[in-house]
C-alpha cells in the first residue's frame, strides 16, 4: 500500500481528481481560466461547508465565550487606512524588464558564486546565480553555480552556496543577478513595494474620493465592531468575536492550486484579554487548541508542525506569532497563523475614529483596552491539507483474484461530502430498491447521502472511495427476506459487516458531528 507523501505526482493527482469528481474548477475555465481563482464543485462545496460548519460549531456554538459576526466585506477605507494596510499592506516585488515578469522579492533568491585557488587561497567571485524558491532552493543555486563554473572553465574550488532573497540584495548586486525568466543579468529592478489590496469605486463618481477596498483579512471586521458587541452586552472578557467569510488579495504569484489564491475564504478569531493578563498562556492554549481542531478533522498529526516567528520580524507591535504548518506536497507550508496583537488594533481605531474603546476593570476601578490573541487560518488552505493529507492509492485484490488499484480519500467523517452510499444490490429486483429507496429518504433528512445502482457493487464502492464516502450500504435479499439488516462496507479497511438500521444511525450520530 502507498500512501500520500510517497505518491510522485501527488499535486498533480489532487488537482486532476479534483476537477474530474467535482471538488475545484478552475474559474471561468472556458475562457481558459483566471489565474489565481477557483470555483468549488458539487463535491467541494459540500467538503467546504463542513469544514466551515465544524469550525463554527466548536468555536462559537459548543462554547460560552465566543460569539460570532458577519461584518460586510467593502468596509470605509478610513478602516484600512487605521489598521495600517493602506501605507503598508504590501510584497516588495522585482521587476523584469526584459521579459515583463513580476516576482516577490522574497521569493526570488540568489547568490554570489565565489571560487578559491587552491594554490593561494584568493578568492575571486565569477558571477551571480538565482532561483525561484523551490523546495531545495539551495540545490538549485548550487547546481547552476556549478554548471557556471564549468562554462566558464575556472579552476579551483566552489563555496557553499548560501542563498538571499533580493530583500537582501544590494544597490550594486541587483544589475549583476540573473532574471529566472531570461537566464541573463541586467534586466531586474530594485524591489519596491506593491499594495496588495484591490481597489474599486463605491458611488457613481469614479476618483480618489470613492477609492474604496475589497478586504484583505475579515479580521477587521472585529475590531471595528468591538464596540457594538461590548454594548450589546452578552460578553465579558475574555472573550472572542469569531467571523467565516471571503477575503482578497492581489497576490503577485499566487501558486500551489488553492494554497495561495487571490480570493479566498478566512476563519478568524479576536480573543479579547484583559491587558495585564498572562498573553503568553492565552497564545499557548490558543496554539494547542488549534492543533487539536485539526487533528479532530482528520489531519494526520505527523503532517504539523509549529514555527515561530523570529522577534526581529515581528511587527513593532506583535508579542509573539505562531504558524501551525502542514507538510503539503510542493513543502511545510503556513497553515494557521496565531498571532499575540497587543491592543495595537483597537487603539489605532479608538484613534482614528475618536471613538473610545475601553472595557472598565470593575475589581481595580480602572479602565484599560484590552489585549488580543488571534488565530487565523484560510478555509481553501484547510481544504488542500485535508485532500493531501487523505489522498491514497493501494493495490487491491477483488474476489476473482485480479489486482487492482483503488484511489481512496480517508477524509473524516465529520466532513466527508458524502457520509453514506445506499446501495441496492441489483437495480432490476423492485423490492432491493424500494428497501434501499426508503432508507436513503431517511437519511437524507439528517446527512448528506448518496444512492447508486449503477454498475458492479465493486465498481461503485470505488467511486465512493475517490470521493472520501466513509460508508456504503448494501441492500441485498438477507434484507428483505430476513431480519432487516444490511452490509456495512467500510472505506478504509474495506471491511464489511451486517449492521440494523438503528446501528447505522447510532454509528453516524457518533461519528459526525
Ligand atoms: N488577520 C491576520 C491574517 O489575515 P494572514 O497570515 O495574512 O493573517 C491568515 O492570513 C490565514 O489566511 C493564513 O494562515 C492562510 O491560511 C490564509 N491565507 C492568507 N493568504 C491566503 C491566500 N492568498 N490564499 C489562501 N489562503 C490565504
């Protein structure tokens, strides 16, 4: 058996399995796509719902202190000056002049290539290499350092390549670095800073005064209804303003299928604390929290790992940022952003609006604003971990002995698309599908089922696999003739048992919630 990190082209088979089942299109896919976009399919909706409503439910409505929002994606663009993102919402990006490409600068990586003569140790630099990051960025640069140093048949000895990003770069390096798109030096820019929000025009006038902002987090949202939460009176701190919905960013180079996309979906939460309170204890329980919420969807826990955010990178105002990340298959990638803010938001909108934005200490009769923890995660890059992470393919054997491979998605129940197929053993004896017609009718009114009788019960237990069913059910004449009870075919271990009606129930009530 194989399974998903061993599999070569394990991107490319999510990506042709998504859009052949119906889990992610390509937008606007007859025109040739728009890069950067994505529609979700029958399936994928479905997968996407569950996820969302799984968050929602464990952090809003299965707790006491957390309450939720839906704040309007175009807000008033004093919001986005306030919050910083108008002056500094930006990627620093490189230009090629030659090509017409854009990169980011800190994605964009280079190195001197330095040779020593061995026979006095002098060091003599004979050009620049670059690459794009990749997985093994440094082997990449180290490769073309080589094969530049053969061409150029110069004696002596390589130094290890150490790779920047051209961030780094110097005034005088920048016309000396290759462009990764002609392999010549020459023709990059100096990286300089790019505004990542969209803009648009609220109004029937179409100037400055009407510049107005998709938004590019549904975090402000929060802040800028901190207030009318507060005064609504339901919550006392600590406590969280949670909100699900789409954001936008003009990405420079959105990659990765879903990973990195121009319009996607958030989960955010603002966990409000008291200012003198132990932040570090709330951003720990907040970390741990998250990590376990992705292990109870399902994501193998072998796949996350934590990286925190060096001090000196911080922004001025940040105590601490910790990312949860998942080991896809083009790389450990940021999937969960949890972030110790201070009061920096709420004070820059108490400033900006010159509304006050203080909670009173009753114990200590003084007024403070308080301090948040924020974790944030995107609903598409959920949604990828969960395919990679579930995606296997594994020789089987059938009942006459041939070999073949099935493709299977271990998805977890709680947001598997489908959580049974009702099968009727044979499509042309009228008492299977009748039997099998009206359990499915009493399913479909608590889950999301599916009912087949196309085709070989094998083959349709296949298709089900491809698509994460966890279950099937097959209605044969033991059904009818017997004592009512049917086969549970089981996804993962394709084991099958007879199972009541009533176990079936007791079994889904368990297991998806
Ligand atoms: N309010 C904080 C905030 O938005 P972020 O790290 O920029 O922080 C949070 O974004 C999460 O949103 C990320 O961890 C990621 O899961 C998701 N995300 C960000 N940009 C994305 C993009 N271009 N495509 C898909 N998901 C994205």
């Amino acid at each position: 058996m194989s399974t998903a990190p061993e599999i070569p082209n394990l991107m490319e088979a999510i990506v042709s399995l998504s859009k052949r089942r119906g889990f992610v299109f390509p937008s606007s896919d007859i025109y040739g796509g728009f890069n950067g976009f994505f529609d979700y399919g029958p399936l994928g909706v479905e997968l996407k719902k569950n996820i969302r409503d799984c968050w929602w439910n464990d952090m809003v409505r299965r707790r006491e202190d957390i309450v939720g929002l839906e704040s309007s994606i175009i807000m008033h663009p004093k919001v986005w000056q306030a919050s910083g993102h108008v002056a500094g919402f930006t990627d620093p990006l490189v230009d090629c002049k030659a090509s017409k490409q854009r990169y980011r600068a800190d994605q964009l990586f280079f190195s001197a290539v330095e040779v020593v003569n061995p026979e006095d140790n002098s060091k003599q630099i004979i050009g620049y290499v670059s690459a794009l990051e990749s997985e093994n960025t440094a082997g990449d640069l180290q490769d073309k350092a080589e094969s530049m140093k053969r061409k150029k048949a110069v004696r002596g000895n390589l130094v290890t390549i150490t790779p920047r990003d051209m961030t780094e770069a110097k005034p005088e390096e920048i016309a000396l670095i290759p462009s990764p798109a002609t392999g010549e030096p020459g023709s990059l820019t100096e990286p300089r800073a790019f505004n990542m929000m969209f803009e648009t025009h609220v109004g029937a006038l179409r100037d400055e005064s009407s510049v107005s902002y998709l938004r590019p987090e549904t975090a402000q949202g929060m802040f800028v209804d901190f207030k009318n939460v507060v005064d609504t009176g339901r919550v006392k701190i600590p406590f969280g303003i949670a909100q699900i919905g789409k954001s936008f960013r003009n990405e420079i180079t959105p990659r990765n299928f879903i990973f990195r996309s121009r319009e996607f979906e958030q989960m955010e939460m603002e966990y409000f604390i008291h200012e003198d309170a132990d932040w570090a204890k709330s951003h720990r329980e907040w970390i741990n929290w998250c990590k376990s919420w992705l292990i109870s969807i399902g994501l193998p826990e072998s796949h996350l790992t934590e990286y925190n955010h060096p001090q000196e990178k911080l922004a001025f105002y940040s105590k601490g940022t910790t990312d949860i990340m998942f080991k896809y298959p083009f790389g450990v990638q940021e999937l969960w952003g949890i972030a110790a803010r201070g009061n920096y938001d709420l004070t820059q909108h108490a400033n900006a609006s010159g509304v006050p934005h203080f909670i009173f200490d009753e114990a200590t009769k003084k007024r403070y604003i308080p301090h948040v923890i924020e974790p944030a995660v995107g609903v598409d890059r959920i949604f990828l971990a969960v395919l990679c992470g579930g995606y296997a393919e594994e020789d089987v054997t059938d009942e006459k002995g041939n070999v073949e491979k099935r493709t299977v998605l271990r998805f977890n129940p709680r947001i598997a698309p489908v959580k049974v197929a009702v099968l009727p053993l044979l499509k042309n004896k009228p008492e299977l599908v009748q039997r099998a017609l009206d359990i499915y009718t009493r399913l479909k009114r608590r889950y999301a089922v599916f009912y087949d009788e196309g085709g070989a019960i094998g083959r349709r237990y296949r298709r089900q696999d491809e698509i994460g069913t966890p279950w099937c059910i097959t209605i044969d004449f033991d059904t009818i003739e017997k004592d009512g009870t049917f086969t549970l075919r089981e996804r993962d271990s394709m084991q099958q048992r007879r199972i009541t009606e009533a176990e079936l129930f007791a079994l889904l009530e368990e297991a998806v919630y």
